[in-house]
C-alpha cells in the first residue's frame, strides 16, 4: 500500500519485481503499476532459476490487457524503446 504515496509523482517508468517466488509475482506488478499510476514498466527479478520463473508472453498480454507496457530485458541484455 506504500506505493500509493507515489501516485503523484506521476513517474513514466517503474522497476518492478515479478517472478512471485521471494517477490511480488505479475498480478502484484499489475496493482503495484497501477498504485503508482506508471505505464512502462521493466521487470526484474525473473526467469533466473526456476522458482521465479515466468511465461514473458502471458505476463506481456496481462500488462497489454490493462493498457500498460512490460519490458522484460534478457539478462545482460538492452532495452529497445
């Protein structure tokens, strides 16, 4: 609920965590982007060993559904805007 206090900071870009193991899973990004009212959004903290593993198209399409972005760079990998 503390990310509610970022709303009006009205940020273009969040980091979030979303491979649900020791972390916040996709849905939870999906609320904490809409808590901050932020629609690009780069995931961390996934597809790095299995208990954090996630489908990127499934996460990308759950993002789409509400009208938001999802980057998921490779690791060592760019983010291409």
């Amino acid at each position: 609920m503390e990310m509610k206090l970022l709303a009006d900071l009205e940020l273009d870009w969040a980091f979030l965590p979303i491979g649900g193991h020791y972390t916040m899973d996709v849905d939870d990004a999906l609320r904490a982007a809409n808590f901050i009212q932020c629609k690009n959004v780069i995931g961390i903290h996934y597809n790095t060993f299995s208990p954090i593993s996630i489908d990127p198209e499934k996460a990308a399409s759950t993002f789409s559904a509400d009208g938001k972005k999802l980057y998921l760079p490779l690791i060592g990998g760019d983010i291409l805007l």
